[in-house]
C-alpha cells in the first residue's frame, strides 16, 4: 500500500459519503416547491402541514451535504495537485459559477424562505423555494459538467510548454454529449431517492396512528411520494438507456468491464451472470440474453460491442505498454446492484399503491418493514451508480489524457493521508449519526399543528416583531 492507494480510497469514502445528501437535496427541494405551490393554489391546510414537515428534513439534509461538500473540494488540492494541476484551467469556469451562481441562489433563497413565513407575500416566499430548487439543480448540472471532462475531454487543448489542459471551448464543455445525459439521469435517481423518503415517513405515520386527523394528509404523501418513484425510475432507466450507448461510444472499456465481456461480440450478449478468470483476462462460465447487449450498446440489435481483450490490446498500442482494464468485479457487480436496488424501490411504491386502492390503509407489517427500507434502496442504487462510473473509468483520471497515477500529490507522503483518511472517517462517521438520529427524530414527530399560539402578540407592527426561525 502506498499514498495513492489511500489517497484513492480516501476521495472513494469522501465522495460516496458526500453522496448520501446531494439526492435527497436535490429531489426534495422540487418536491418541497410543489407541496407549497399545491396549498398556495387550494389554500389546503394538510400541504402547508406537509410543506413544513418535510422542509424541516430537506433542511437538515441540505446542511449536512453543504459540510460535506466543501470537504470535496480541499481534496483537489491536498492529495491530487497534479491533478489539480492539470484541470484546472478547464474546471475552473463551471465551479466558478456553481459556486458564484447557483450555490448563491440556494443559500440566499433557503435563507429567506426560512425566515420569510408570515413575513414575506405568499407569492414571493413561493418563488423563494422553487429558486432555491433551480439553484440547487442548477448546481448539479455544473458540477456534472466537469466531471462530464473528466469522461469525456472536450473543448480544450493540451499546452506543449506546461503539458496542461488548457479551455478553448467552455460551449463545448457545458454541452458535452456525456453532461447532457448524466444530468438527467442524475436528476431521475435523485427524486428517486426523495421520492421514497415521502413515502416512508408518510407510510409509516398513517399505519401507526390510523384515524388521527392528519391521516388525509399522510396518505396522499404515500400516495405522491409513490407516483414519484414510479415516475422517476422509468426515467432513470430511459437515461440510463441513452447514457449506455453513449458511454459505449466514448468509454467502450466501461461497458465491456460493466458486461464481463472479454472479446469483441457481433451481436453481444447481455450478461445475467459471468465468472472469469483469476487475472481477468477470460470468461470462464456465463447466462446470457442474446443480442441484448448490443441493443443497449448501440442501439442494433446485431452491433458489435468491443471486447476487453480487444480494448486492452488498442489501448496498449495507442497510449504505451500497462493494464488499461479496470477492475472487472467491480464493474460487473456496481452495475448490477445500481439496477437491482433501483428497480427494488420502485416495485415497493407500486405495492404501497396497491395496497391504498379503493381508499383502504395498509395493514401489512411486511409493508411497512419494507417501507422503512425503502430509502436506502434508491441511495444504494446511486452509490454504486457512481462507484461504476468512476471505477470504470479506471486508470484514467482524464480518459485519454491523464493516468489517476499521475494525478497524485507528490510531496505528500503515506502517512500524511492516512492521517487524513482516518480524521476524515470518524468525522463524517459521527455526522452520520448525527443526520440519522436527527433526521428519524423528526420524522417521528409528524407534521406540525398549525392552531395559533394564544401567548403569540399579533397586534405589533410587523417591522417590531423578531426575526423568527421557522422550524
């Protein structure tokens, strides 16, 4: 083991952890919007009671993924300067304006729209909410962006002096075929993630206190938070679908490894199960669906998908002599689970519905286990998404450009970053419960009563009143 293994895993641990919130925030916030927007047009109390009640746990998501991520950032510098180095003509604009722009529409507007009930017009403290969510979406698409380059370099050009990417098309950059289509797909996972959250805590209040008066209000949580699972994995998997070809295009070893697919096939096979050898290089048993590989490849159901033998052999050829094969179980297996949990949720939203036809409540105490499960199936599905997608790209950091090898700090020694590594796990493992315990906290206690507080004076000027916290 030496500082590049550990600096590796380091950036692994930080960045699935970090992971963990930027979906639910993502999601939540648009589902927040849309439950306040649904009581500003009908004036129904159980909104406001559900536009509260998970705002309160969008916000403590929110603060927890805004800690973590800035924790991302000091990575760059600390175990990857040359990396950081090489980049960083090209990364610049698009973190620029995440940050200058669309992380200054969330923070100002989350800001406002906390301290701006009773205070701001409805429509305005309404628009503050749904800006907050742009700027929160819009902060995503930028950040995807250059990891996009990262996949797929475009819109620059390599300084023969200082061997640094340098930008020549931010255009290009921003519209990247590979951005274009991670960020919906992106998207879809992140309400999917949201969208079982609703269901979970809203299935679990109306199970255990069947007959209250806010049940109305828990059942079509369940109900919406359903559809939205529903709805947005058959998203995931038409961008996925789209992003699967266009990742065959531009990363053909990512999908060869994703398929355990050693030579060159025409048409390919999809890969239900496939066992290779020791050191990678051959398949020896496998269950397959014929030409389906070469469908979700190349759009024919006869393509030809490129083999990892083949690949290996291009790529040494083109780029110098070494292992260009990245590491095939966990292609093979990050890709599968990614769709396992993912289709696992959704077919637990269309039993909550099934179970609420006809206007009945769920009984079953399965479902409900079931349910309590439910969110972490989506966040599963999008941690092994990602753990896919940057270990299939493997060893490059820049595909084509820069080897991950070359891209480590080199003054910094072994035991400087396991120092790090290890201060970094036990913070963030404390984080973790502290999100968790707060998060369940809350959720245990339902949504707010809205009765007036009788010891509350309403009778001074609206200017003379303190500046309140919502929550």
């Amino acid at each position: 083991m030496d500082a590049l293994d550990v600096a590796r895993w380091q950036f692994g641990v930080t960045t699935v952890y970090h992971f963990l919130f930027v979906p639910l925030t993502i999601g939540l916030s648009v589902l927040v919007a849309i439950l306040q927007t649904l009581w500003h047009r009908t004036g129904n109390e159980r909104y406001l009671k559900l536009t509260k009640f998970y705002g309160k746990l969008f916000l403590i998501n929110f603060a927890m993924g805004v800690v973590t991520g800035i924790v991302q950032e000091f990575q760059f510098g600390m175990n990857w300067s040359d990396y950081s180095r090489f980049v960083g003509d090209i990364f610049g604009a698009p973190l620029a304006i995440e940050a200058l722009v669309a992380f200054f529409l969330e923070s100002t507007f989350i800001g406002l729209w906390i301290f701006g009930w009773d205070r701001l017009p409805k429509r305005a403290h309404l628009a503050s909410i749904w800006v907050a969510a742009i700027g929160t979406n819009l902060s995503a698409y930028f950040i995807l962006a250059a990891n996009s380059f990262m996949q797929n370099p475009v819109g620059y050009r390599i300084n023969p002096d200082t061997g640094r990417a340098e930008l020549t098309d931010f255009v290009a950059v921003l519209t990247n075929k590979v951005a274009l289509i991670t960020f919906p797909h992106t998207l879809a996972g992140s309400f999917l993630v949201a969208g079982s959250l609703v269901v979970t805590v809203g299935l679990w209040h109306m199970m255990r206190n069947r007959g209250s008066a806010d049940t109305g209000a828990y059942r079509f949580a369940t109900k919406f938070g359903s559809w939205v699972v529903l709805v947005s994995a058959t998203l995931v998997v038409i961008t996925g679908d789209i992003q699967g070809k266009i990742m065959t295009q531009v990363q053909p070893m990512k999908m060869a490894a994703a398929e355990g697919l050693y030579t060159t096939e025409s048409p390919a096979s999809f890969s239900v199960l496939t066992v290779g050898s020791l050191d990678g290089s051959r398949e020896l048993f496998a269950i397959k669906i014929p030409y389906l590989l070469s469908y979700l490849g190349t759009g024919d159901p006869n393509g030809t998908v490129h083999g990892i033998n083949d690949l290996q052999a291009q790529y040494a050829s083109q780029y110098g002599a070494g292992s260009y094969t990245p590491i095939i179980p966990v292609t093979y297996w990050s890709f599968r689970f990614m769709i396992a949990f993912g289709l696992a949720a959704a077919a637990i939203a269309l039993l909550v519905l099934w179970s609420q036809r006809k206007g009945r409540t769920p009984t079953s105490r399965w479902l409900l286990r079931a349910g309590l499960v439910m969110p972490v199936l989506p966040l599963l599905a999008n941690s092994f998404g990602w753990i896919f997608t940057e270990m299939g790209r493997q060893p490059w950091i820049v595909f084509g450009e820069m080897l991950t090898r070359d891209g480590v700090s080199r003054s910094v020694s072994l035991t400087e970053v396991l120092t790090s590594f290890t201060a970094f796990t036990l913070i963030y493992a404390t984080l973790a419960v502290i999100e968790f315990k707060l998060l369940v906290r809350y959720a245990r206690a339902g949504v707010p009563d809205l009765t007036p507080d009788p010891a509350i004076d309403d009778s001074h000027d609206d200017a003379e009143r303190p500046l309140a916290f919502a929550y």
